[in-house]
C-alpha cells in the first residue's frame, strides 16, 4: 500500500473518535419520552403521545387522578382532592405563620416544617449530591408562591396515650398563590398534617419545576392509639444514623412508637453512668456502644419527627453478657445460667442468663439501671419491662437459688416458682417508679406463663399492657380482654418481620416462618382479631400493634428492606384501619415505595418499576 494511502486509513480508522470527541455533550441531557397517561376510571394509563394533545406525566396523573391519590396512610375523615396541579419552585415554599401557644411550640413547628422541606427537596433530580437545576422555567412557574400556615392551640409537646393527633389541611389556590392551611389541637398533628403536604407535591419531570395540588380538603385522625416498630438492637448492632434513618421513615408513614428493644443476653450495648462496667463487659466493642448523648439525641430526633422512643429493659430472662462483673466486684452471681449448655435446657434462645432474683444486690443494680433510663428516655409515659421466656429450670438447677428455697421452706414447683417471678415484677415496678420520681405509669409485658388464666393473681390490669407476641388465634387474646386487660398486637404469624429466614444456628427455616409479606401484614386487622374472642372490636382495649424486628439475621446492611415497605402497609392498618383488604392498596404502596427510596430509604422492591407505570396490569387471577 502507498504510505498516503496508509496515512487516509489512519484517518478513516480515527475519525469516529474524533467525532465522539467534538460533539459537545451537556451533562443535564436526557432522552426525552414519547409517552403520556390518561386518567381512566382512576386509573394512570400508559399512552404514546399523539402530538395532537400533549398527555401529562406520570406524577402530574398520580396526583390527580384517583379519589386517594397517592397518599400514604388513606386519610380517614374528608378527603377531596383537586384535579390540577401548578407549579413552583422549591425557594417558594415558605412557612408564612405559625400560631400556637407557646415559643417551644412554635419551634417545634419550625423545625418540622424545615423537615418537611427537605423531604419536597428530595423529590427533585441530583446530580453529584446536589439538586439538578432545570429550566428555564415560565414566568408562571417562577413568580409561584405556596405559603403554609400552621395554627397549634393545645400546649402537648409529648406523645401519651390520651394525645389527640388529628389535624386538617386545606389547600387553596388563587393566581400566583397557593395557600395551605393547617389546623390542629396539638404539635402532633400539626406535623402530621406536613406529612400529608409532602405527599401532595411531586416533581414533574415535563417542565423539571415541581408541582402541588391546586385544591384539597383533608380531615384526619388515626384510628389506634399505638402504632409501633421495635428494633433489636442486642443481637446485632445498629448505628445511630440507621436508627435515625428508622425514625425518619416511621414519621414518613404516621407511625409512632420505636420500641427500643435495647440490651439482651448477647449484648449490653447502652453505657450507663453509675455503672460503666455494664457496657465494658457487655458490648461488642468499644465503636457498637450507646452513649448518653446518643439516647438523648434520638430520643429528641424522634419528638420533632412525633415518634416516641420506648425502652424496653428486657428481665429476668433475656439478660447475660454486661453482667460478669458483679462477682468480682462482690455483689455475688447477679446473672445465672449465663452461658450453660446445654441451652436448651436452660433458656430458650442462646446464650443463656437469668437474674438472681433471690440476690438483693441484684435490686441494687437493676434500679441504677432504671434510675439512669429514666433520666436518659425522660419523659416516659410507658415503660416496657419484657418479662417473656423465663426458663424455670434455670432456677430450679442453681444451688444458690434451691438453697434459698429450702431455707425458706419454699416448695419447688411451678406455682411457686411463678409466685417469685411474680415478686420480682412487683418490686421491678416499684424500683421504676421510685427512679421515676414517684410517677407511676403503665407497664408493658409480653406475653408468657405469667399472663395466662392466672394473670389477675400476679399484674394489676390497672398497671399493665400485654404485648401479645404468639398467634392471632392464640385464645390467650380473649383470657386477656375479657379480664379487662389493655393489649397490644405484636402476632407473629404476621408481624414478626424477622420470619422466614433461614434458622440462625442449623439448617433449615426459623421457627417463625414463613416470611409474612405485605399483603400478611395489611389484612392483620386488630378490629377481626379482637372481635373472633369477643364479639367486639374493644377499641378502649385493643391500644394498637406493632411489628418487631428481631435481629438474630438483620443487621444495618438488611435494615431498610426487612421493615420497609412491610412497615407502611402496618401504618394503613393501624391509621385508617380499613375495611377493604390489601388489593385495593397495592398501586398507593408502590408508589409510596417509591417516595420513601427518594427520602434515602432502602425499602424492599414490591414489583417491576414497569407495574408503577402500568397501573392495574399486574395481577394474577
């Protein structure tokens, strides 16, 4: 080949790389779509646009289209809700008054209402951490302004069993302005109502501005008292950010009970001033430990975002590791049991450990523990002491404790045996109270030996809520409301969200499975429960329910997907109670899904995003 030759195929071979190069390319392009939807019987339809009429984007009809919306959980009084939207953008949402009170309540407000904006924020498209600026926008579009006013009258700043969380929210639209107009008895429901805001604001990606519902008139108020998510954080470690994370998303879905399940047998991860050797022994290392400003500062994160954090110190069992130091430190054997084999003998779920009980030393600790949680959880209005998995045979083959029977001419059967569980709740109750300030207030117990047909011999229905953990059809539930008893629902046939995994120490399932999907946890109604027993909902009984995750399998890497979006579908039920079952709910849960994976959250995939898009075309009948 001659060398010019040569050097036109070097040129041929280099020309599309020098194309590549030249064209210059925005980092803000996108490849436009040639579809719309069309709102068709309340439902989004897929449609190509025909260039004769421009269809709006799927957020623009999510919004507009059905009799719900997309919000997530149904509202339960009013709910109207217009058909257009328009648009702003996001330094046009200002809070423009706030009445309530007191200055603490106004500050609440505040900082629930900078919350909120945050959450509107996430709706727009990043790039590199930072929200995408679109444009240019129509003048309309910039000279937007949605203003909300917030009008508190009540001065609760604390979540309790008697707090109203009702709200409304009224959404006007005039000209250039949107007002939305919120009225409620307390701070509760103010920041509530902000949550349902959010919801009525998307990004459409037709004009990159965001929008807001023209119109809407909200009345709202939840059905059930306690709507709860505990979090193990004993079995295995949780960071203050995943926790923080936690609370974000229960707020994101009206929950409002963390119940901390803190310490355990193989754990004691909460360092506690008076008794720093708990955490030194206990922890897993120095880095997995709460600290008092930790606590504290989860405790007010929570508040602000109208989550109360519920501790649970989980005795006489479910305590072991952070104890080893008593002996020592010659208070004697406070834990027994601790580490015995075979467990199977000596505890139900290992490693082993009980308290002494018929130690006094063992007292004196465990009121430090309570006076320091009380100061650390302050102000409490439920306390939750556990008391579940007592394995007698621990006690009954501890020469200490047989001694201690004898000497007091105790018989070793089962009667007594519970007779001295019980002596031990009764002066557990009463060392809380003490390191209350004398408060009393109600205690929370799961379900055990103790809570059978004998309960009335041994816990004051006065004093005491039952978190019931067995089946929904465990006769236990009727024994407990018939006697008077208020109860929480916690069945593990369907919100036990740690069910279904493989078993944690042979092979096999767990001894709770199968997993309970979604749809197990949103028919769960507390309402059919209660009435199978009873013949009545007994809703000044029936507080609510809540959805443990135990974390023998779960740690921070599983946390977002094992509770969300299982956790949403709780929510629905324990807010709106509704008296349809979880099919009529699926398209708002997928899309809520959606909105909580904008927040930042890793919830669990229902379906193909190609359902989201296709509204009622995923189905199987």
């Amino acid at each position: 080949m001659f060398p010019g030759g040569m050097l036109r195929l070097r040129w041929v071979m280099l020309l599309p790389c020098l194309l590549l190069v030249s064209v210059p390319f925005s980092a803000t392009f996108r490849v436009a779509s040639p579809w719309g939807w069309r709102c068709v019987n309340e439902t989004c339809v897929k449609e190509e646009n025909d260039g004769l009429q421009t269809l709006p984007h799927l957020s623009t009809c999510k919004l507009t289209c059905a009799r719900d919306g997309v919000l997530w959980p149904r509202p339960t009084g009013i709910l109207q809700l217009g058909d257009q939207t328009v648009h702003f953008l996001l330094e046009s949402l200002t809070l423009q008054g706030v009445t309530a009170p007191n200055d603490e309540i106004k500050q609440l407000i505040k900082k629930a209402f900078h919350i909120f904006k945050d959450h509107v924020a996430k709706n727009l498209p990043e790039e590199g951490g930072r929200p995408l600026l679109m444009g240019p926008f129509r003048k309309k579009t910039r000279i937007h302004r949605v203003m909300v006013e917030v009008t508190v009258t009540e001065r609760a700043t604390r979540l309790s069993l008697e707090t109203s969380e009702a709200y409304t929210l009224g959404v006007t639209t005039l000209g250039p302005h949107t007002n939305a107009t919120i009225l409620a008895s307390n701070f509760f429901g103010a920041r509530h109502a902000l949550e349902t805001l959010s919801q009525l604001i998307e990004y459409d990606e037709a004009t990159g501005a965001l929008q807001i519902l023209s119109t809407a008139a909200i009345s709202d108020s939840p059905v059930f008292k306690y709507r709860g998510i505990l979090l193990d954080t004993s079995r295995n470690f949780f960071p203050v950010k995943a926790i923080e994370r936690t609370l974000d998303t229960m707020a994101a879905n009206k929950l409002n009970t963390f119940h901390w399940h803190i310490t355990d047998t193989q754990t004691f991860p909460l360092y506690l001033e008076s008794l720093p050797n708990m955490a030194y022994y206990g922890a897993y290392s120095s880095r997995k430990v709460y600290y008092p400003a930790d606590i504290r500062h989860l405790v007010e994160y929570g508040r602000v975002r109208g989550v109360r954090v519920l501790p649970e110190f989980d005795a006489p069992a479910h305590v072991g590791n952070g104890w080893q130091w008593t002996k020592k430190y010659g208070l004697g054997e406070l834990v027994l049991c601790l580490d015995k084999q075979p467990w199977k003998l000596y505890c139900w779920g290992r490693p082993c450990g009980q308290l002494n009980i018929v130690n006094n030393n063992t007292y004196l600790v465990l009121g430090q523990i309570y006076k320091e949680m009380v100061d650390l959880f302050s102000p409490l209005d439920m306390f939750h002491f556990g008391g579940d998995e007592v394995k007698i045979n621990c006690w009954n083959t501890t020469e200490e404790f047989v001694a201690y029977m004898e000497e007091n001419g105790l018989s070793r059967d089962l009667q007594t045996f519970h007779d001295m569980w019980a002596d031990f709740q009764r002066k557990a109750l009463k060392l809380l109270t003490s390191a209350n300030g004398g408060k009393n207030i109600p205690g929370i117990v799961w379900t055990s030996s103790l809570t059978d047909e004998n309960i009335l011999k041994y816990l004051d229905p006065q004093q005491y809520i039952i978190q019931v953990w067995t089946t929904a059809d465990d006769p236990t539930i009727g024994n407990l409301l018939n006697k008077g008893y208020r109860i929480i629902l916690s069945n593990y046939d369907s919100l036990y969200l740690d069910c279904g995994n493989a078993d944690t120490y042979r092979s096999g399932e767990s001894w709770c499975g199968p997993y309970n999907p979604w749809q197990t946890v949103y028919d769960n109604s507390p309402d059919k429960i209660a009435t199978h027993f009873t013949g009545s909902p007994q809703r000044n009984l029936v507080l609510g329910a809540e959805a443990p995750l135990w974390s023998e399998s779960v740690d921070v890497g599983s946390l977002d997907a094992k509770l969300w979006p299982r956790g949403s579908a709780l929510a629905e039920r324990l807010w709106t109670n509704p008296l349809t079952n979880w099919e009529s709910a699926e398209i708002r849960l997928i899309h809520h899904r959606q909105r909580m994976v904008t927040r930042g959250v890793r919830a669990d995939r229902i379906q193909p995003q190609w359902c989201h898009q296709n509204e009622g075309l995923c189905y199987l009948k």
